[in-house]
C-alpha cells in the first residue's frame, strides 16, 4: 500500500519539485517520473526484509506485535527513500529522513528498554523521544565531516547507542541465543558504511546502473532483517 501510494504521489507530482536532493548520492538523473532509478528500486529491498520479518512473526509464540510494528518500520523505509531518490525533491527528501530515524529511534528505544527491564510504556517514551531528538537535530544544518548532515550523525549514534546496549546486555548473560544473527547485522551494515562512503569517492559512476549507494540499500536491508532474526532469537528462548 505504501509503494502504491508513493507511486501514485510520484505521477501526480505531489511531491514537488526536483531541487537535487539527493543528487550527491552519485547517481546522474535522468529524464522521466524516476529520476535515479538504480537507487530508487534499490530499496524494495526493505520492502522484501519488512515482508519477510512480517511473515515470521508468524512462528513467534508472543509479542507478535512488537514484531508487526518492526516489519512496517522497515517497509517504510524502501517507500521512504525511493521517494527522494525518484523525485529529488524536499519532501522526498523528508520522507527519506523520517523513515530513518523512526527505524534508528525503534532499535534504540528497544535496546534502552531491555537494558532497563522496563515495559511497553517505557519503549513508547523512548522511540519517541528518539524521534523528536532526531528531528531536533536534523533541522541544525550545518555539514559534518564522513557523514555529510546532522540528520545522518544522529542516526548513525542511535545505532551505535543500540549495539552499545546490545553488548552490555549480552555481557550480563542475556540475549545469548541467536546473538550470531546480531553480530552479523552489525558486520553487514558496518560494510554497507563503508559502500556508502566510496560510492561518493572512487566508486562513483553516475551514468552506471550499478550504483555504490544501491549496494547501501540492498545490504541495510539485510542487516534489518538479520537484526529481527537476533530479537526474535532472544523471544524464541524466553
């Protein structure tokens, strides 16, 4: 539904107009309704993880919600980056910010929660105290060196605060079981950082289909659903 209502928004140029957000991601624009199409259908990726999380839950014996609300968070991130990537537009680029720190805001509010043993009111607070501190943030232009905006600095340490608490929370003997699936969430969305610098760099092509910064898309994707497996390994043995 989100796909066909960002479609539709696309077509009917709701969005506004191409002002080259996210023109600095490489990719050259092309002519048409898609204006980088490698990075904008890039992101069913998130889509597919999101779904995929969505149908396992199925096979948890509680907390399906919890595990509902993760797999939306993550559809709404393909939907939400494809539509700066399709129009180049500030709204676009809005929308591609906002599902970013919902989803950093949700990790980290979840880490905090368990950290702290506390419950679902606690976790409502935190995710959205996250989000107003990103937006906060966010809204403070000013560049920053490696990861270009306020905006991306604060995501990024809301994931580092996350897998910070992941490991205090290991080192006290819990979250042991399928703690593989969290190491390798870190490793595949540490490598996607790394894409994500060079296809800015030497790796950048922008009349390629191949694009550096889809690779970021594809592997974030994988790093979400590698990131459910961890959570959902922790409910399975509780």
């Amino acid at each position: 539904m989100s796909c066909g209502l960002l479609a539709f928004a696309i077509g009917k140029g709701w969005l506004g107009a191409d002002v080259g957000r996210g023109a600095n991601f490489c990719e050259a624009a092309r002519q048409g309704l898609v204006r980088q199409p490698a990075n904008t259908f890039s992101n069913t990726g998130f889509v597919l993880a999101g779904l995929l999380i969505a149908w396992h839950a199925g096979t948890l014996p509680a907390r399906r919600g919890l595990a509902t609300a993760f797999a939306c968070l993550v559809v709404l991130l393909g939907p939400g980056s494809a539509a700066m990537h399709a129009t180049q537009s500030s709204a676009g680029g809005h929308l591609d910010m906002a599902s970013m720190y919902v989803v950093a805001s949700a990790i980290a509010a979840y880490a905090a929660t368990r950290w702290l043993r506390r419950g679902v009111a606690f976790l409502a607070f935190a995710f959205g105290g996250g989000v107003v501190l990103c937006e906060v943030v966010g809204a403070w232009r000013v560049p920053v060196p490696v990861v270009m905006t306020t905006g991306n600095a604060v995501f990024g340490l809301l994931l580092l605060a996350a897998v910070t608490l992941e490991v205090l929370i290991m080192r006290r003997g819990e979250a042991l079981a399928g703690r593989v699936f969290g190491f390798a969430s870190v490793a595949t969305i540490l490598t996607a950082f790394v894409i994500w610098n060079a296809a800015r760099a030497w790796l950048c092509d922008p009349h390629s289909l191949l694009q550096g910064h889809a690779v970021w898309h594809l592997l974030g994707a994988v790093s979400a659903y590698l990131l459910y497996r961890y959570y959902a390994g922790q409910e399975l043995s509780s």
